[in-house]
C-alpha cells in the first residue's frame, strides 16, 4: 500500500474546489506540551520529556494535530500542503495534521485532539481490555514509546517494543528491554499482532507494519490517515 499516493490523493479529491480559497489557510505551530496534553499522573511521555512536540493545524473552525521530532512553523493554502514532497518528518507532521483538521471539519473523522490529563492512562488500561476480548492471549509487537501502554500491556501480555528514539534503546523499561529499529523484522515476526504509534505516519515508517499480521494504530496522528486507508484505530477519548 502506498500510504503517502493514497492520502494525497484523497485530499486532492475532497479539497478539489477548495484548494486555493482563501479562508483555507493551513497554519502549524508547535504545542507547548501542556497545551498538548494538559497535565497527566505521570512525566515519562516523550511530550513532557521534550523528544516530540505537537504540532496543531487550524482549517476554518477545525484544529488537527501531529507528533513530530521536528518542530517549526508553516503557512499556505490547501494546494500548498498538498504540493509537499513529504521528504522529512517535519514536511510529513504539517500535511498529516492539516489533512487531520481539513478531514474534522468536513465531519469524517474525530479524535484529532491529544488526549489529556488523566485520560492517557485511562486509554492504556481500556486499550489492554480491547486486545484481551479481540485477541485472547496474543504476543504483542508494541512500536512506539508511549509509557502508559506499555506498562499496562507489559503486566498483561508477553510483548516486545520498537522505538527509535536513542535514549530509549538498549534500556530497560519496566521490565522490558526497549529495541531499535536494526530489530524490526524480528519483532514483527515474533508477535501475533502490531499495535503502533500513529508517529509512523511522521516518520515514514507506517507501510512496515502494514502485511497479513492484525495492526492497530494509536494516537492522534493517525486519525485522518487510518481513515483513507480502511485501518483500525484505538482512541477511547476523542477531542
């Protein structure tokens, strides 16, 4: 699947007599990480550790989000967003999050908000729950650093995790040795299904885990593009 053609494509078609309008203007900025998450029990979220920013995307009255490494700021029109290369993660954050709020104002999707507060860990422990009845017991490929999640699903189910972030590899967390991305294949093809961070669709990453195994993405990022691509989505609090 060729994730990046299909969504451009779509968003081609949906903004076909928008794209030049000038009230659809696409504007990004960085989110401090309070605005981003407000204030959650724990301070081991990569946004609170200052790893990722979010970035939010306003179209007329609709905001979208996305996680990215590489934080900066972006204005144009539809066309503009669409004409991207999407060649780095930073071109890759402002089109998914602009695709993101285009999508929520014509009403397809929800969920384009970060959850906040208490609500991540409330998430994690209904994200454990909904494995359990879809699943039963499976081994479970976690990609991603979301700590909540992988607590939760660490004390339920064997797993193991990708991450990319170096100073995550090679440590341990809780309990769990965290693995980089040279482990991948091996990763995959141990467990019984994928569940992954919607920053794959930042980090070009997203068409690995996409094969015969059951994937399920998590977190905003991945609202509007889970939506084009006919793929399944955890998020029990949309904002």
């Amino acid at each position: 699947m060729d994730v990046y053609h299909l969504l451009k494509n779509e968003f081609s078609k949906l903004a076909h007599d928008m794209l030049d309008e000038p009230v659809s203007i696409v504007s990004a900025r960085a989110l401090s990480a309070k605005e981003a998450i407000g204030e959650p029990d724990r301070d081991d979220y990569p946004l609170l550790k200052g790893k990722e920013v979010m970035i939010e995307a306003q179209f007329k009255g609709s905001r979208g989000q996305a996680f990215t490494d590489t934080p900066g700021t972006f204005e144009g029109s539809i066309r503009d967003i669409i004409a991207l290369p999407l060649t780095n993660n930073f071109q890759r954050a402002v089109f998914i999050a602009s695709l993101n709020a285009f999508m929520r104002e014509l009403g397809h999707i929800s969920g384009t908000l970060h959850c906040r507060d208490k609500e991540p860990e409330q998430c994690a422990r209904e994200f454990v729950q909904h494995v359990r009845e879809r699943f039963g017991n499976p081994r479970v490929s976690f990609v991603g650093f979301q700590p909540a999640m992988i607590e939760r699903f660490s004390e339920q189910f064997e797993m193991r995790v990708l991450d990319l972030d170096e100073d995550n590899i090679g440590k341990t967390k809780f309990g769990l040795t965290i693995e980089g991305p040279d482990n991948t294949e091996e990763v995959l093809r141990w467990g019984d299904i994928i569940l992954a961070t919607g920053s794959t669709c930042i980090n070009g990453t997203i068409e690995q885990y996409l094969g015969e195994k059951p994937v399920i993405f998590y977190g905003v990022s991945a609202s509007a593009a889970t939506k084009i691509c006919g793929l399944e989505r955890f998020c029990r609090y949309p904002h």
